[in-house]
C-alpha cells in the first residue's frame, strides 16, 4: 500500500447561485510532490484554490490534509497545520521594510538572532539580497512576487499554494522563480501552482492538472496534455482568445 496523500480531495464540489464552479473533484498530492493546475477560464481553479486554503467552504465532499479532516477548518487553522499560501496579488505590507514583512511571519517561531538568520537566509533564496531595509512598497513587480512567496516560506509550510507566481514577469524572472520552487521543492515543501504562463509550466517541469467545469478533466505530464486531443478542443472552443496548451496562454 503506497503513502497516505499529503493533501486529497474527494468529491469537493461548489456551487454559486447557477453556477457549478467545482463539481466532485478528486484531487491528491504526496508530500514532497509537485502540481501545476491549468484550465480555461470559469474552470474553477481559482474556486479549487480557495477551498484547498479554506477561505471557502464546500458544499459537498471532503479535504484530508496530512492525515486530518480540514474540510471544515478555518484558513488560519490550516495555516498553523503547514499550508502557506501566495495569493495573485501578493500580499505584502508596502509600507514597511522587506526585512519587517520577513520579520513578522517568523517571530512566531524564533527569537532574538534566530529570526535575522532566517531573514538573511530566505534574503538569499529570494534574489532579494540587498534590498532588506527598502520599502517594500517600492519593490518592483517580480521583487515583490518573491517577497510574499517568501511570507509564506517564513511559516514552515508543508504544502504550498502558489496563485500564477509569475504573473506580470519577464522572462528572466520567470526563470528565476522556477529555481526558487524547485529549490523549495527539493527541500520537501509539497506545492500546487495555479497558473496561466504554459512557458513557465514547460519550465517548472512538474505534472498537469486540467480543470473544465470545475472537474479534474485529465491529468499527465505537459507533453501528455499537449497530446491530449480533448485538452485541445477544450481549449479551441473556450473562447477565441484561449489556445490548446502548446501555445502560451492569454493571462486571465
């Protein structure tokens, strides 16, 4: 019999109002594994990302997080049991120094010089060296992008959630961020990346969730869903803007 999942949904379904955003997903990761979801838009992935972190409630179905029911637990209850979380649009406090938003999440954890070696340390990892006493407000995009995944690394997680982390990137960038969640990878942080960038997917190199209608439609690594001549309807028909997944896709 093969390890417990780290994180598994089972029949995770949420509607609003008409609207069926997820329906009976099934979904399952193992800890230290990586997972891309990638989807047209109205596929649900940002609904399944919310209700993976607990801001949102299923209607039915259940979520089993490193061998506990979170279905109903509070976001801030998942945090404290090791999920992190980089939203969209990432949530730093711009007002205040790169090394203060570090400070914060880590505090809670370590005192005194324990806390400065940690936040030179994730400095580091972050291509953020150098910039500890600026603004955070003053950071460009990317910079930015990396300070909250950061906040979120700050907690220890044992999964990480990332919402498009390359979203407003240039390549260079983007690169540079596919080295950070692989070095965090490899580390033993499990993560789920809900993005748009399919050059970043390529380069991330991690398996393929495809949502449609808020259901797990296929999964595979990215050359299989690239083959995937279903996949490639789906993405034809969606809208005129969307592309089958061998081509970049439009950010939504």
């Amino acid at each position: 019999m093969g390890a417990e999942p780290l994180i598994a949904t089972r029949g995770l379904s949420k509607r609003f109002g008409g609207v069926q955003a997820v329906s009976e997903a099934d979904l399952s990761l193992g800890a230290g594994q990586l997972r891309c979801i990638i989807g047209p838009n109205g596929a649900g992935k940002s609904t399944l990302f919310k209700l993976l972190l607990g801001s949102l409630r299923p209607d039915i179905g259940t979520i089993h997080f490193d061998g506990r029911d979170v279905t109903r637990l509070e976001a801030h209850r998942r945090a404290h049991l090791g999920i992190g979380v980089k939203f969209q649009n990432f949530a730093v406090y711009a007002e205040l120094t790169v090394r203060h938003n570090l400070f914060l999440p880590l505090s809670h954890q370590h005192r005194g010089r324990a806390v400065e070696r940690e936040i030179d340390d994730l400095l580091a990892r972050l291509n953020l060296a150098g910039t500890a006493e600026k603004i955070a407000g003053s950071l460009a995009h990317g910079q930015k992008q990396w300070l909250a995944i950061g906040m979120a690394l700050a907690m220890k997680p044992k999964l990480l959630l990332l919402d498009e982390p390359t979203a407003g990137m240039g390549p260079e960038e983007t690169e540079a961020t596919v080295r950070l969640i692989r070095t965090v990878n490899a580390e033993g942080v499990a993560a789920i990346v809900v993005e748009h960038d399919m050059a970043f997917v390529r380069q991330l190199g991690a398996p393929v969730t495809v949502l449609h209608y808020g259901r797990v439609f296929a999964e595979g690594t990215l050359a299989e869903i690239e083959r995937h001549e279903e996949v490639r309807r789906i993405y034809l028909g969606a809208t005129k803007l969307e592309r089958p997944p061998r081509f970049k896709n439009r950010q939504t």
